[in-house]
C-alpha cells in the first residue's frame, strides 16, 4: 500500500504519532533510522510560533526541511493559523499537518484540538485558511467526534476533503474518553468510507497483531504508532515488515542496545543541554527498563542520577547484566 502526498511517496503506511514531550528531533531520527513511512512533529500553538519568530533551533525541532517529516500545528484563530502555515512553508516544511485530535484540557480549553469538533463550521474555516495559505499538502488529525452523541468524524472529513485536505488520520476514541477504554477501529472505517483520500488509523496500534486488526477492522490506508514506539523505536519497522514486506528490522539486543540507549540518551543530552536534557531522558530511559528485567535499586538509580558518567555505567548494568529480581513496578 503505498499513497502520495505531493512530491512524497508515503511508504510504508506506518506512521509515528506526534506525542507531546516525546517526538522530538532525537526520537525522531532514531525512528526514521529504523524505517518510518512518515512522522510527525511535536505539536506547535500557532501563534507562538509566529510571534516567537523561530531561529535555527526552533526550526530544527520541529523538523524543517526533513523528508518524511510532517509540521503539526493548532490553534483556534484563522489569522495565525495561516501565518503559521506560511512560516513554516517558508522553512522548507515539507507537509503541515492540522491538529483537532488533543484531547488534554488545556488545549481544549483555549477552543483548539479536539475542541474544535463541538464547531464544525468554525473548525473548518481553520482548515480552509491553512490550505488556502500554502501550497503544502495539508492533512488533518482528529477523533471519532467529541463525545458518544457526537460522532461527527465521518462529516468533518468529508467537509475537509472539500476544502483540500489531502489525508485524514484519526484516533479511534472520543474526546471525552481520552485514551480510557479501547480504540473503535471499526468507526474509523466509516471515516474511510465517507472520503476518497487517504484515511490512516490511531489508537492502540502498539505492535504488529494491534496493526494487523486496526486495518481489518477500519479498511484504513495505513497506520499511525504513537506509545508502541516508546522504548522500541524499532517497532514501526517491524510492523512495516510484517505488513508490508519490507527489510525485517534487527533489534538490538545486549551490547547493541545497550549502544543505542546510551546514543540516544547522548543525542537528547546534547539537543537540549545539560540538565533539561538529563531530565528530559529519563522518560525514555524508563520505557527502556521497561523492556528489561532489572532490580528496582537499579532503576532508581538510573533515573535519578545527574552523573553522565554514572548514567552509562548503569546503562550497561541495566542491559548486561538485569536481575532475575524481576521488573519494577
């Protein structure tokens, strides 16, 4: 299955998720180094973005000018909806994609992200002034609706697919279940069948069974990966190739992974600085050990250490030599 956007062919149809605090410029690469059809960036309040006026590094973050990288914006304003989508052109973006799927309060709100299914008609004159704006692909992230009595997704759709939009992702729940209960794949398909562009499932997909099922399930043209990559970067690349038939990813193990959490921990270190850039790793350290068996002592002190040097040593500890103590709550 493979489905163009503009000069882009997107494949495999396996896509990372933008996830707040965690698709960063570090995770990102090392994902796309494994084998990613598209990811996305970090979500950007429009505004800000315009009136901070972004430098090298902001640009940087959000991936500019990188291949199979797509820009994630929000907001509730046309105005600066559209001047952020002409900023990021101008920065050599390659796709902006539109956010209407965050379900966190303070987004909804300020009348962004999901929010912005209460108001169909107002939602979609964001969508219009940002394709109008650009002439970037522009595709659309959203839910099922806002709530039970809303499930409106197949309409916004239909209406954004009007108005230019050239792919539609959605995440199979509601606003108001946040990420509680289970993604309904099989409403994602009546998405799919109210569209002829592109239509990519979220929600749950977590490995290559979950992804297999989402696609029976909702007939989507590919699918999006957002907590099934956190501490398997390689998890995009073995759904790719269990579904697809491209190269079998080889996952890391013992030494190998050991050297591709202590890169991967350098790279956040080294993009973010000293001390944010310690705290900021202990996440994905965390998502690590998950994967390990590994004392509690031991994961306490990984995670709490400030010491570069202690921090690897641990690492290697944590990777060679885990403890059959069992894993950490």
């Amino acid at each position: 299955m493979t489905f163009v956007l503009g000069n882009q062919t997107i494949f495999p149809p396996v896509l990372l998720a933008p996830l707040a605090g965690i698709t960063d410029v570090p995770f990102r690469n090392l994902v796309q180094s494994f084998g990613a059809g598209l990811v996305v960036s970090e979500m950007v309040a429009s505004h800000e973005m315009v009136q901070k006026k972004p430098g090298v590094r902001e640009r940087a973050e959000l991936g500019f000018g990188i291949d199979s990288t797509s820009v994630q914006i929000a907001g509730c304003d046309a105005y600066w909806m559209a001047e952020a989508a002409r900023m990021i052109e101008a920065n050599g973006a390659k796709i902006i994609d539109i956010n209407m799927g965050c379900p966190a309060k303070k987004v909804t709100s300020g009348q962004s992200g999901s929010a912005l299914m209460r108001t169909p008609d107002f939602a979609l004159q964001l969508v219009v002034a940002v394709v109008q704006a650009t002439s970037l692909d522009v595709t659309l992230k959203m839910r099922l609706g806002w709530d039970d009595s809303s499930l409106n997704a197949p309409l916004i759709a239909k209406r954004a697919e009007s108005a230019g939009v050239r792919m539609v992702t959605v995440h199979g729940r509601t606003r108001c279940q946040f990420y509680k209960g289970a993604a309904d794949w099989q409403a994602i398909g009546r998405v799919k069948r109210a569209v002829s562009i592109p239509v990519i499932a979220n929600g749950d997909i977590v490995d290559v069974t979950s992804a297999r099922q989402a696609l029976q399930q909702s007939g989507a043209d590919g699918v999006m990966v957002g907590r099934g990559a956190q501490g398997a970067p390689w998890r995009l690349a073995e759904i790719s190739s269990a579904l697809y038939g491209t190269p079998a990813p080889k996952i890391p193990k013992g030494a190998a992974l050991a050297h591709l959490i202590l890169q991967h921990h350098q790279d956040i270190v080294d993009f973010y600085g000293g001390t944010l850039g310690l705290k900021n790793a202990r996440k994905h350290l965390g998502w690590y050990l998950d994967g390990l068996q590994v004392a509690p002592e031991l994961r306490q002190s990984l995670l709490r250490s400030f010491d570069l040097s202690e921090i690897h040593e641990l690492i290697w500890r944590a990777v060679e030599a885990p403890s059959t103590a069992g894993v950490a709550a």
